[in-house]
C-alpha cells in the first residue's frame, strides 16, 4: 500500500526513525517554510512499512518535549499515530511559524536555521536567514529601499511613460506621493530612497545595483548536450528584459501558414500566449534578492524556464490549474497588473495549459526545485493513442493535471474541476480502464 501523496515541500517520509537530529533540522525546516508533515514507516517512494509498537510507544514519550526544548523560538508540533491496514507510522505536524526565523537552540541562528528548499531540509545560508526575518515582519524585498542608489537613478521619462498607459491613467505628474504609493520610492529618516522595484522597473541602468537581475537566453542544437546555436543576455528594465527575451525565443520558433482566400494566416509551433504568460510569472514571481539571473533554455523538442527561487506560497502543482496564486513582488506586480501585462493573478497558468491543450499538445510540467522553478514547455505533439482514448473534456482536464502532478487524489479532481464526486469517480474508472490511469490504494 502506498500514501496518498508523494513527498514534496511540505511532506516527507522517512523508512525508520531518523538517528541524531533530524527529526529536529526538519521540522524546523517545515517551520521556516509553509508547515508541513514528517511521516516514520513510509518508504521513499511511498510505500508504508509502518514501525514496530515499542518504538512508537517511546517516541510519543518524548518526541513533542525534545522538539520543543532544542528549537528556538520554541516550535509546537502534533506528534500523532496513523494506522493504514495493519501497519501504524508515525506523524509529526507543524505549522508554519509566525516568528521566523527558527534554528537549532545548540547551533545558534546562524548555523541552525534549516528551511525547506523543495523536498530537501538544508541549512539556511545569509541571506535565506534575512529573507526569513522579512516575511515575520511582513516585507516584501521589492518594496525596500536601494540604500546604494538615489532617485537620481530613475529614469523620469519612464516613469511618465508608465504614468500615462495605466488603465486609470488621471496624471503623469511624478510627485512624492505618486513614486510612495507605487512603491518606487519611499522616505526614510527625511531621505528619499528608490526601492528595488522602482530601480529595477524604472532605472536608468538596473544591472549596475542588481548585476544579476536579468535574463539569459540560449538555444541548443538538439535535444540534450550543451551545444550552443545562439545566446542572448537581456538587460535594463523589467519591461526591456521581457520584450528582449520573448522577441528571442518566438524567433527560435517555428511557423507554419495558411491560406484562405486572398489572406494567409500564421500560426507558431506552440501558443504564443503561453509563452508570454510563463515569461512574465518568471519576471513577476522571481526571487531577486538571489543572486542568479532567470535562464531560458531552446531545445528542439522543448523550452525550459528557470525563475530563481521557490514558489513564494504553499502551490502544488495540481493548484496551479485552479488558478492558486501568492504574491512575492508586491511593486513589480501592482506595476504590471495596471499596464495590463497581467489581467488576473494566477490566471497564467490556466492559460498555459489550456492553450496547449487547445494545439493538442504535450501539457507543461512544473517542477519545484532548490531555489528554483522551473517550467517546461514541450514542442510535440501529444501522443496520438492517448488523445484518440480520450472522449470528453473533463477527461482531457484529468490528464492535464497529471502532467503538472503524477499522482493526484479523487478530492484534487472534485476540487479543480467543480464536479460531483459521482461524476469524478466515473472518469477516473473510465481512464483507468482504458489504461491512461493507474489506481493506488482503494481511494
């Protein structure tokens, strides 16, 4: 018998009873993150061996008074048995904390803090720790100030140029309260500082204070190797890195024409639209006090886009077709939404997979990893034996959701497609009996 969810970010098994501290580095590390589950008895691929009745007896003992004595700020966890057939595990609960950041009381903050990077708990380096003290008192990065830089640095006809295209647009006066209420300036002790943002939507030249902060596009021959066709570095602004960028890959890509009548159409191998949705959820949604720039990789067969840094809320990839959305960038994305680069948040990834699914093509994947995420793009067709097994829509929904997540429960199903559980059942037998699904477990 297996779990019912596979590991991720917020859920972690473990065959035995981790030796030394680990049980404590990873809860601290759920802690750090979005809370989450530490489950004893369960194989790494999901299969439940349970533990022995002497061991649980112990451990329960002890378990939530050691956790809670070796952590600092003191971490409350929900130490509890779970039984499946004949065979008990072992769960350890936590939330996400609210005084963050939590550490190992032996180790000191600086050694001890451990967070979850993807389904790895690692050890929280400087900046990590910093970010960590920024989401307990509620602040976002992009809406700091750049101490090294002053308003000198922005460029005004930029900014004006913003000020006229919004969709309330009633000034293009750029006064104190206007560069405030944006986040592209702010006071502090009666100085005016520009923030991240405003430096990195509106600066004269951005990459002299975030050298990092731009994006990198390369096309590869083949569909492996490191063989390079062409390269592009895309620089200056938030605005100018996405025109750059999109103009490099739509231009890597293939079209194909029609003609009806007297007019001829053209169409791109893949949709255009998901292309530029994806592009700005890596703009928007990266992580720009990492130092790393976002890369985009051309294969012939697919297109990879790395965003530095993980999803800034609890998503898993079944959500993100429910349209699940967080904020990381507060600025740079109340800038985008009124340029109307964004129409609603979280509506991108619906759209990514509805118009590939639209060209009949293989659905997205998005994988979170070590302080990335990365989207994947195919550039083929779906197989043609699937799509031909395939005979109605909510069908064609399941099998999206599998692509963004390989295991998914009946309750993700009911929740993402908004129908009867009666209905939902019925599908999934269907699929199951035409060999597209395979069943874990009685549920």
């Amino acid at each position: 018998m297996k779990f019912g969810q596979p590991e991720s970010s917020i859920l972690e098994f473990k065959r035995e009873l981790p030796k030394n501290d680990q049980i404590i580095k990873t809860v601290i590390g759920f802690c750090n993150h979005h809370g989450g589950k530490l489950v004893i008895g369960v194989d790494n691929d999901g299969v439940i061996v349970g533990i022995d009745e002497s061991t649980i007896e112990s451990v329960l003992e002890y378990l939530e008074k050691s956790i809670q004595e070796a952590s600092a700020p003191h971490v409350l966890t929900h130490v509890y048995t779970q039984l499946f057939g004949e065979k008990t595990v072992l769960c350890v609960e936590v939330s996400a904390g609210m005084n963050k950041p939590y550490f190992v009381k032996s180790e000191g903050v600086d050694k001890g803090t451990y967070i979850r990077l993807g389904r790895s708990t690692v050890r929280a380096n400087a900046e990590l720790i910093e970010e960590l003290k920024w989401q307990s008192r509620g602040w976002a990065y992009d809406s700091m100030p750049a101490y090294h830089a002053t308003l000198d640095d922005l460029d005004s006809e930029k900014i004006k140029e913003f000020l006229s295209a919004r969709k309330i647009a009633k000034t293009t006066k750029i006064t104190n309260k206007v560069l405030k209420a944006y986040f592209i300036a702010v006071d502090q002790h009666t100085q005016w500082y520009p923030t991240v943002a405003g430096i990195l939507m509106f600066g004269k030249d951005p990459q002299r204070f975030f050298s990092e902060a731009f994006i990198i596009c390369t096309h590869f021959s083949g569909n492996e190797g490191r063989e390079v066709i062409a390269t592009k570095d895309c620089m200056g602004t938030l605005f100018e890195q996405f025109d750059s960028a999109l103009e490099f890959i739509i231009g890597r890509l293939h079209t194909s024409f029609t003609i009806k009548g007297p007019r001829r159409t053209e169409k791109l191998e893949i949709p255009q639209k998901a292309v530029r949705e994806i592009l700005i959820n890596a703009i928007v949604h990266r992580n720009y006090h990492h130092k790393a720039p976002i890369k985009i990789a051309i294969y012939r067969n697919r297109i990879e886009i790395f965003s530095p840094g993980n999803f800034p809320g609890l998503i898993l990839p079944t959500e993100l077709l429910r349209g699940v959305s967080f904020i990381r960038n507060v600025a740079i994305c109340k800038i985008f939404r009124e340029l109307a680069y964004i129409e609603k948040l979280g509506s991108g990834w619906v759209t990514t997979f509805q118009s590939y699914a639209e060209y009949k093509l293989v659905s997205p994947s998005v994988i979170e990893g070590e302080n990335y995420v990365k989207c994947v793009l195919p550039r083929e067709k779906a197989k043609s034996k699937s799509k031909k097994l395939i005979s109605s829509v909510e069908e064609e929904q399941i099998m999206n959701m599998l692509a963004a997540d390989p295991e998914i429960s009946t309750a993700d199903v009911i929740e993402t497609l908004r129908i009867p559980r009666a209905t939902v059942g019925r599908k999934l037998a269907k699929l199951v009996q035409k060999k597209l699904l395979k069943k874990n477990g009685s549920g």
